[in-house]
C-alpha cells in the first residue's frame, strides 16, 4: 500500500527501511523522503515504522550449537 502518495512510497519500503537499520520518522524522511511535501502521511508512516520495528526478530545467541559436543 502506498504510504506516501507525494513521493510514491509504499509500507514495504518503509519495512524494507527497518530491515537495514532505519529506526526513525527523520531517518525515513533522510533516507526515502518521506513525508517532504504535504507530510499528511507521517501518522501513517509513524504505525508502519513501529509495527515492522515491533515485529523483526533479533537473533543474539545461537543456543543450539553450545549445547552441542565439538
């Protein structure tokens, strides 16, 4: 779904963004120029950061392999 209509931006833009480290509004607007001309879409945009934030999944130890003779 398009998010931005001004600049062409769609939720799996903003998704992909979170993916490669994007955390913020300002960081979207730096990086895909959201919200740069009538910024009607940054409440919007602001839902789509957090829910794609809220749900990636952050690995931090592989458990497995230390329970695992070498």
């Amino acid at each position: 779904m398009i998010v931005c209509v001004c600049n062409n931006i769609s939720d799996r833009e903003i998704r992909q963004a979170v993916d490669l480290g994007i955390t913020s509004i300002a960081d979207l607007r730096e990086e895909l120029g959201l919200g740069t001309c009538c910024g009607k879409c940054i409440s919007y945009a602001r839902e789509v950061l957090h829910e794609a934030i809220d749900s990636k999944t952050v690995v931090t130890e592989l458990s497995f392999r230390a329970s695992q003779p070498a």
